[in-house]
C-alpha cells in the first residue's frame, strides 16, 4: 500500500491484470477513486484511490467518470489527479489500464471540495457522496451471472436423468448411480459402439455425481429460466447454498460463470433530416418532391420519425432521396428533458417598498453573504426571486432555486419559465433516469441557466453560478435522514455559497434562523 500526502486517503493498487512494457509519459498515471465501498475498512475522507495507467489513445483528465478492471469485476470510478510517474513501490505489472471514459469532466475543481467537505463533516466514504450527487444509471457495477452451458441445457432438459437425479437410489448409492446411467446411453443410442462409449463417458463426468441437493435446485432454475441465465445474487436469494451449488455446477462443466458489464445510461440518438439545396430536378418522382417540399416549409430540418409521419412515408424513400444528394441523414442527440407547456410571456411586475427593499439588499451582495428573505406565504417572495435572478443570466450567470417538495415544483417552475423561458430546467427524483441524466450534462455546458429542484438538487453542476435560493428553508425535509451521507441541504448550500463567491437567500414565512 502506497500512502500519499494527500487530503483523500490511502493510494492502493487493483489487482494485477496483464503486464506491460515500462516507458513512461508524463501524465500517463490516473489516481482513480473507484465504486466499491467494501474495501474500506473503515470510514475514510476520501476513501480508496487506485492506481491506473492511461492507455495510448485514451486521454483521461480529472473529473472523468471512468471504466476500469478491479479484481474479477469492471467498476466505475471518477479520475481525482494525474500522475507523471507511478509510485516507486508499486510494480508496473500490477498496474492495469482504464478500460474507457464515460463521462468527460463531471467534476470541477469547487465541486470536487465541495465533495470533500460533506464526506468529511458527516463522516461518510466520498463514493458514497459521490453517488448521492451524481444522476442515477451514471456510476454502475458489473454483475456476476450463471448460466447453463450446452451439456447443462441437455441434461436440464433431459426429463427421465431428472427424474432420477431426484430419486433416493441415486443419493445413497452412486455407483448404481452410474450403472443406470451405462444401461440408459446403451439402449438409447442407435448402432454405433463408438458414440455409445464417448457419450457414456462425457455424460458420466458431467452428471453422474451431482446429488448436490442445491446444485439441482439451482439447475432446475435455470432450466425454467427461457435463456438459461441469472444472475448470481437472484440465485442466492432462492437457494440456501447457492455459492456450494455454483461450483459444483461449474466443476461438472452444467453451467458458466460470466460478468455482465455496468448498466449504464447513456445519451440518446435519434436520425435527423437536413435539406440539402433548394433546387430539385425533373428526375425525382411526385412523392420525392412531395417530402423535399415538406422539409423545405419546415426549415429545412425534421427528426426523421417526425417526418415519416408527417408524409405518411417509408424510409426507404428518404434513403433514395440522400443517395441522389438531396439530403442528409444523421444521428443527432435528443436531450430528455421535462415537458412543459408553452406559457405566455410574464413580465416584470412592479413592486412594493419591501419587495423593492429586500431586491436592492440582494443585488447590492458582491460575493458570498446570507440573507433571510422573511415574508409570509402570498407575500411576492417568488417575484424578487425572479427580479434577483434575471440580471445575472445576462452577464452569463446561472442561478440554483430548492424547494422542499416536488409537489412544490410544478407551480413555481411555471413562474419561472413564464418569465425565463427554455433557460429553466427542473431537476428531482421524480425525472426518469434519462431526463436526470440529460438535465445534469445540460448543467456543464455553462450555458446560463436555472435550475429548480429538490433537496439533492444541491449538488447539481452549475458553472458560474451567481446565486443560490432555499426556499421555505425552515422545512425539515431538506434534512436527508436516509441513506448516508445524512446531510442537510441548507448546510450544504451554505458551504456551496461560500465556494462559489455568490449569494445564499434563505426564503421563509417562519425562519429556522
């Protein structure tokens, strides 16, 4: 073990995969803090950083989500510093390769801090955190599966050699055992004596001694299985043994073990229709210029299934259409984000002395401050909200706003999109997997913004973030009890405040202050 002077934690090495020539670049060395919390042996800062090299091609910089080998398994871990070297003691040939960057740059320099205070102060492996803050389907494990091989298939199917791997004869005595199993092969096959003896003998050292009562009930499973195929964590929950039964099955040759990679999410692609030129010759037929007609009066450009439905076409028509060089059909990102209805513009409304006093005590905050903004319900807290926030989404600032429920969401999202437009994204637990996903990469591309959300909404990458808003900031809900880290947004968002030189408004009709 290697231990680094740093803030994170131990440095350890995965376990040896194939070995590689030295030779050395700068930078070709990854500390990579990987997803498996059961290596700790305890509650660490940081928890454990492992030692990756970074293979040629891949470029690999701090903040990546990563791939990599761990063990028998593959893991994701997020790429905390670059090396120039490896550490003088740990081998070369014990050092493995990232396996593939999924994500590039999720975590910024004060986001990664920000990390690290909240696993320090409430005492929790920074993976942990990490998961908490992260999109769901973003950080994964691949996972162990069995699965029947051709010969178990064939026994499992085989309904007379089930019937007597379940009789009491071929428990007790397994020498009768194999004198049926003799009698069974010579008087079913046919003629040829030398298929007779090289059957007996293979199906004689796959099955002639699985009396294992788990290793049946985990074969007759997998029998029922359509694919042959479970996972081992479902296996130990049906069978008592299962761990016994596996390698019983595994050492007969009835079953195999394998590693299904991460389930990962992942961006979503749709084909896209561009036009290409405005002029058509007199060669294409009434129903090709029919939908060249159709993409030009809508801009030129169609998602592909939108443009199928419109014109009641096949895509083989589109298909002819980009051969001859009339248009273009490519793969395009869909960002799934949360379905709004158009709403009419708002405007600024005018406000009174109080709303005009509590706007000019926000807008005159130049860096980190707190301030209450106390008011009872249907006082106009939301429109100073909206008046703080819109000269900052001018000068290419974005601002965060939490609230306590999702319930809460919907009616204030529609304030803010009345008066922000597509600049306002919402961001909870209710979101499919998907949306959190697109929502959270569509936080890193700087683009001035707002974003709505929930407690864990907190940790939502917001670049140039000029102001951040808790709303009914006195409710307990914003206290995560369950599961760990066990944090409190409003401490949180006070820290965040505090790393990003920008302002916290506490919102309340009843303070907790």
């Amino acid at each position: 073990m290697y231990i680094n002077d740093v803030s994170l934690s131990s440095l350890v090495v995965a376990e040896p995969g194939e070995s590689y020539q030295s030779g050395a670049t700068v930078n070709r060395w990854v500390e990579v803090l990987v997803d498996c919390p059961g290596t700790a042996t305890e509650v660490e800062k940081g928890g454990n950083l492992y030692v990756y090299r970074s293979p040629a091609g891949l470029e690999v910089k701090p903040g990546d989500i990563l791939n990599v080998p761990f063990g028998a398994q593959h893991l994701t871990g997020v790429a905390i510093r670059l090396l120039a070297k490896p550490p003088t003691d740990l081998p070369l040939e014990k050092i493995r390769d990232v396996e593939d960057v999924i994500q590039k740059k999720f975590f910024r320099d004060s986001y990664w801090t920000l990390m690290e205070r909240v696993s320090q102060y409430y005492y929790t492996q920074m993976i942990q955190v990490i998961r908490t803050a992260l999109p769901p389907g973003l950080l994964g494990r691949s996972q162990r599966r069995i699965r029947l091989t051709v010969a178990g298939a064939a026994v499992s199917t085989n309904t007379n050699i089930n019937a007597w791997l379940d009789t009491p004869l071929m428990r007790v005595i397994p020498q009768a055992y194999s004198c049926l199993i003799e009698f069974y092969l010579l008087n079913t096959i046919e003629n040829n004596y030398l298929i007779k003896i090289l059957a007996l003998l293979s199906f004689q050292s796959l099955v002639a001694k699985v009396n294992n009562k788990d290793a049946d009930k985990i074969l007759q499973l997998l029998q029922q299985q359509a694919d042959g195929d479970y996972s081992f964590r479902y296996l130990q929950n049906q069978v008592q043994r299962a761990y016994q039964g596996v390698r019983e099955l595994l050492r007969r040759g009835l079953v195999e073990s394998y590693l299904e990679p991460p389930q990962l999410t992942k961006p979503k692609f749709e084909k896209a229709v561009t036009l290409v030129g405005s002029t058509f010759d007199r060669e294409l037929t009434t129903r090709q210029r029919e939908i060249l007609e159709v993409l030009r009066r809508r801009g030129g450009e169609l998602w592909q299934s939108e443009l199928l439905q419109i014109c009641n076409a096949s895509s083989s028509i589109l298909k002819t259409l980009a051969q001859k060089g009339y248009i273009v059909i490519e793969e395009r990102e869909v960002l799934r984000t949360e379905q709004s209805p158009t709403l009419a513009q708002d405007r600024p409304k005018t406000l009174n002395s109080a709303q005009a006093s509590a706007l000019a005590t926000i807008e005159s905050l130049n860096g980190f401050a707190q301030v209450l903004l106390h008011g009872v319900t249907g006082s106009g807290k939301t429109e100073v909200y909206l008046q703080a926030i819109a000269p900052l989404l001018k000068v290419g600032k974005s601002a965060l706003v939490l609230v306590p429920e999702i319930g809460l969401t919907p009616q204030l999202t529609d304030r803010f999109r009345a008066r922000f437009g597509n600049k306002v994204s919402v961001y909870h637990s209710a979101l499919s997997d998907g949306e959190r996903y697109d929502t959270w990469r569509q936080m890193l591309t700087g683009e001035p913004q707002v974003v709505i959300g929930t407690r864990s909404a907190i940790f939502a990458p917001l670049p140039n973030l000029g102001l951040i808003i808790l709303d009914e900031e006195h409710d307990s809900i914003f206290k995560q009890d369950s599961p760990i880290p066990t944090y409190h947004a409003r401490t949180v968002a006070q820290w965040r405040a505090e790393l990003e030189n920008c302002p916290l408004v506490l919102g309340s009709a009843t303070p907790s202050l």
